[in-house]
C-alpha cells in the first residue's frame, strides 16, 4: 500500500477508551493525503518505538458524525499518555470499509474482530 500519514496526537472524545479500545487521534501535517475510508492494519512510529495497529479512517458513521475525516490509531496492549507526540502510520493493508453498525454494542465486537485480526497478543 505504501502511504504514510505523519501529524500530531491530539485528544478526542474518549469514546476508544470507553469502549475499551483507546486511540491516538492523528492531527495529519498539511499535505498529507489520506487512504479511502475505512478499517487499516498499519505500523505506527513515535519516539524509538514501533508497534502494529488497527487504524480507522472516517468519519465515525456509527456515531451519526458526519463531515470531518478523522485518523484514529488502537494501538493493542499500549497504555501510555501519546499527546503532542509526533506518529507516523504506515498503512499495511485494508481490513474493511468503514461501515455504520446498530449499537455501540455491535460496534466494540467488531473493533475486537478487527484487532484479533491483526494477530496480535489481546490489548
């Protein structure tokens, strides 16, 4: 696929977190070019680290928004304070569309789904 989004982690509602799922929202630098909406397994890259992890790119259809486009990273098994960090993610390969599910509920199974895909230890 080899695209790289680059920006700054930024806070957002904490909805991830809520769900059980915590994300880095990525602010991209201006000029970066986006992938099609949807579900990615993608490498991020901060500081000296490098981890694989689920990214969505969308607009959060489930949560009835709509317009803006947004980059959120779940980075499985991490737990740490990413605010202000500059993120590089490197997108792998698409896992899905972005789609709008029923419920919060249908929504948490299937991030889990998408995580698992990864073939990852569980977060």
């Amino acid at each position: 696929m080899d695209l790289v989004v680059a920006g700054t982690v930024v806070s957002g509602q904490g909805l991830g977190r809520q769900l059980g799922f915590p994300t880095a929202n990525i602010f991209p630098d201006g000029g970066c070019r986006l992938p099609p909406h949807g579900v990615y397994r993608v490498e991020v890259l901060w500081d000296n680290e490098r981890r694989l992890a689920a990214c969505n790119v969308g607009t959060r259809p489930t949560l009835g928004e709509k317009g803006k486009t947004l980059v959120e990273v779940h980075i499985p098994g991490f737990f740490g304070d990413l605010y202000g960090r500059r993120m590089e993610v490197r997108f792998l390969g698409k896992i899905r569309e972005e789609e709008k599910f029923p419920s919060l509920d249908a929504l948490k199974e299937q991030i889990k789904k998408d995580v698992d895909s990864l073939g990852l230890k569980p977060h």
